[in-house]
C-alpha cells in the first residue's frame, strides 16, 4: 500500500508541475491552457475526487490549497461523460460527485440585449451566462429545479441554493415554441426554467 501511495503522489508531483507550466504558457497568452488541442496518453486514474458541495481531496483528504484547486481546474477536460486532468504528455481520470464546479455569487447587469447575469465559481472564474454559456435546470431528487451553468466546453457549475432564490426572484415568463414558459433571460437568450402555470402555482 505504501508504494501505491508513493507512486500516487509521484504522479500528482508530476502534475503539479506539468499544471504550473501549462498556465504559465497560458497567462503569457492571456488565457487558459487549450486542453481541447491535447490529447496525451491516458495514465490511468487519480485518487482524486471533486465532491457535490465543490471540496477537492485527493487520497480522501481535501485539498487545503486554494490555489492548488485553482490550478488543477484549469486543465479538466470532460471526455465520454468522465472527467480527466490533462497536460500535453499525460491525461488521469478523476470522479466528480456531480458538476466539477459551484456558481457561488451573481452579478446583475444589462447591455443593448437587455438583462446581462455574470457568476463567479468557486475557483474565482467570471461566466457571463449568454447563449454560449446557458443555463439548464434538472430536476433534483427533492423534485424541485437544480440549475447549471456552462463554463467551458463540456464542464458545468452548480448554482448554489440561494443563487437558485435569486434567480427566480428576476425570472420572467415568455413564449417558447407557443408554450408560456418561466426562466431566466441573459445575454440576449431566455433559459426556460418550467411551464409557467406550474411555476404560477409554486409560487
């Protein structure tokens, strides 16, 4: 067991610092690694887990390091439905409970558009919610909505509970496909949340 453990955090030594030069290439251009141009060999997989409520651990110990979650977060890549770490020479699976990052504050703005919403997640990314970067509501094993945001190609952000409350205090109801529907207007598109009866009804 101990040499499994050796070998584990000789890998994440090695990510870490495959990571760091990655984002140091990447803020010389002003931008995020382009993991969606590397596609290394898979290495098999970390003992790394992102969980519901946004807490990283690795080995089952949270990772303490803020900066270290930041870093790592930068090079996820989401693949058939399974979450990876990557670099240019090397790509490990990680588990995420359910998306692998949380929208924890919302911005309320407007442009020529009208209604303009930005979110910060949990490793300090701004996500101006538009028709790139929507919203989508599930619903959640209580049977109320859980919505998400797209950050970034396949990867999603949990809005928390109390940002959920906020947006349905600004929601609006429009006409989609001839159906009166409730949600959330961003950037120039609508997000249906519900059917705005039933919405009417909740409230």
């Amino acid at each position: 067991m101990a040499k499994q453990g050796q070998t584990a955090n000789r890998n994440l030594d090695g990510l870490t610092t495959a990571a760091r030069d990655a984002a140091g290439q990447a803020a010389a251009g002003k931008g995020l690694p382009p993991v969606h141009l590397w596609n290394p060999p898979f290495c098999g997989d970390l003992d790394m887990r992102i969980a519901g409520d946004g807490t990283w651990f690795y080995l089952g110990t949270p990772i303490g390091r803020p900066a270290l979650v930041r870093l790592f977060s930068t090079i996820l890549k989401r693949e058939d439905g399974k979450h990876f770490l990557v670099t240019p020479v090397e790509k490990v699976g990680i588990t995420v409970d359910d998306a692998p990052f949380l929208a924890v504050e919302m911005a309320k703005d407007s442009d020529a558009r009208g209604p303009l919403l930005r979110f910060r997640t949990n490793v300090d990314d701004w996500v101006t919610c538009d028709a790139d970067h929507g919203l989508r509501f599930e619903v959640a094993e209580d049977g109320g909505l859980m919505p998400y945001l797209h950050v970034r190609a396949d990867l999603w952000a949990k809005v928390t509970r109390a940002l959920y409350y906020d947006l349905v205090d600004i929601g609006e109801e429009r006409m989609v496909d001839g159906v009166p529907k409730f949600g959330i207007a961003s950037g120039g598109a609508f997000f249906a949340m519900a059917d705005a009866e039933q919405m009417r009804e909740a409230l």
